[in-house]
DNA sequence: ATGGAAATGATAATCATTTCCATTTGTGAT
DNA sequence: ATCACAAATGGAAATGATTATCATTTCCAT
C-alpha cells in the first residue's frame, strides 16, 4: 500500500460509482497530480489484487473500477445517465449457489448487473 | 444472413464452446478458407445483433462467441478449463424484474453469469 | 551523507477491434 | 448473356486500452 494507491483510492471515494484506469488517470490529472498513467494502471492492479477494489468490465471490455463495499452486491445502471443503484443480492444468490452445486462446479463466484432506464430518462 | 454468416456458424458448432474472433479467424485459415478478419468480425457482429450468438468476455477483456441455444440461458464457466454450461435463469428474472421496478427503472435487461471450477478441474 | 531497493512516469510496444476504401461478387431487369 | 447497382469482402491503416521497458527519482535504513 503506498501513495499511489492511497490516492486512486481517494478518487474512487469521491467519485463512488465505477470509473475506468483512463477516467481515473484524468480525475487525478485535473486536480494537479502529475500521476502517470502507467502508476494509475499500476495501482489498480495492486488493489484488486488486495481484494481492495473489484474489476468488472464494460459493454465494449473496458475495465472499470470501484472500491468494494463490505457486502456483496450487484447493481442497477440506468443506460441513459449512466446512475448506479447497489442492490442486494437476495435471490440471486441462493440460485447461483444451487445452479453451480447441480453441476458439481467448486469455488464459485457470479455476477449480475441489470440495465434499464432511470425515471428521469 | 450471408455466406460469411454460415461459416462462422459452422466453425461454431464443430468447436462447441466459446471462441474469440481471432481463434474462429485462425481456424478458418487453417482450413484453407481466404477469410478476412474484418469479416469475422462483422458475420460476428450480425449473428449477435440477431441474437444467434452470445458474446462475453474473457477476464482479461476479449470477446469471446457461442452459439446460443432457443431461450434466454445464463451461463456456468469453468475457470480451469472453460468449459460452459447453458442453465436456466430461475429465480433470476424475477428478482432482475421485481428489483427494476422498485427503483422505477424501465426497458431492463440484465446479465449473470457463475464462474467455478468444474468437477474435472 | 550514502547505497540500494522500491516507486514513478515517459515512451514505445502489443493486441483486439474498427474504420476506410478499393475491389469483387451477387442479383435483378432488360 | 449483359448491364447496372447494391451488398459483401478483405487488406491496410487507425484507434484505443493495456502492458513492457527503462532511465530517473524518491525513500529509508545505516
């Protein structure tokens, strides 16, 4: 843990929702940190290697970033504005428990996103 | 529905899991089809739009292709060997579908997937 | 102060995917 | 069969995220 990765965390507190390697690399850059992009790639890496932050990816592969909550959840993202709501699992996690055990599958893990349009848009 | 279409479809179901765009274009080669990448990837595109294949992605961020069965399936991936299995969503729609609702979202979709290791790995 | 290890960041390399564009192929009308 | 035109094709270049290199700087313990 180092300065590098005290700050990206910072960032991701702040901003809260999910924010790409280049996204984040540009936040800092506004702020006046001359941080490189090479030590915000870094930095993430080493952060969710710590189990720190979670890594999923876009729609086109990108990935994105955001600090783990203490629980497990999933989300709502609004495809207009771009809004995430950290939803409870409920569920889905006793599905994906029971489907994985039915086919013999150990050490499992899932993940779940539904999209959809906010109120507002 | 053309030409290119069909190959990829054919090279899909002889190869029966999931493939990224390169791998379907090198194994075309090999079998002495002219192929170009770039149509790869557009008969890919299509057979997505048309919803004859899934697309997912590898961990590190690669579009990987499958042939999709009738309905709407989740997926079971195996770490280890990257073996799938199509399951059944369940429980999963409603919950996607009740959860959507309470935070007044509309037009929903949603993904899941379970990764583990199979019973072999 | 100093020597070495760790951290940093600019640059270049890599790799999947898209874009561009010129050429070829398929198709329907005559 | 032939012509005209749209669709399909594929090679090359462009793009954009991520990773590798490597020289330089920062940290610390002595």
């Amino acid at each position: 843990m180092n300065k590098s990765d005290l700050k990206l965390i910072s960032v991701l507190e702040r901003t809260g929702g999910f924010a790409s390697a280049q996204e984040l690399h540009q936040i800092l850059r506004r702020e006046g940190d001359g941080i490189g992009l090479t030590t915000v790639y870094r930095a993430l890496q080493s952060l969710v290697d710590d189990k720190i932050v979670d890594l999923l990816r876009r729609d086109d592969g990108e990935a994105i970033y955001r600090l783990c909550g203490d629980g497990h959840h999933h989300h709502l993202v609004c495809k207009g504005c771009g809004q995430t709501v950290e939803i409870e699992g409920g569920a889905i996690e006793n599905w994906a428990k029971t489907k994985a055990e039915e086919f013999g599958f150990r050490e499992v893990a899932h993940t779940a996103e539904i999209f959809g349009l906010c109120s507002k848009c």
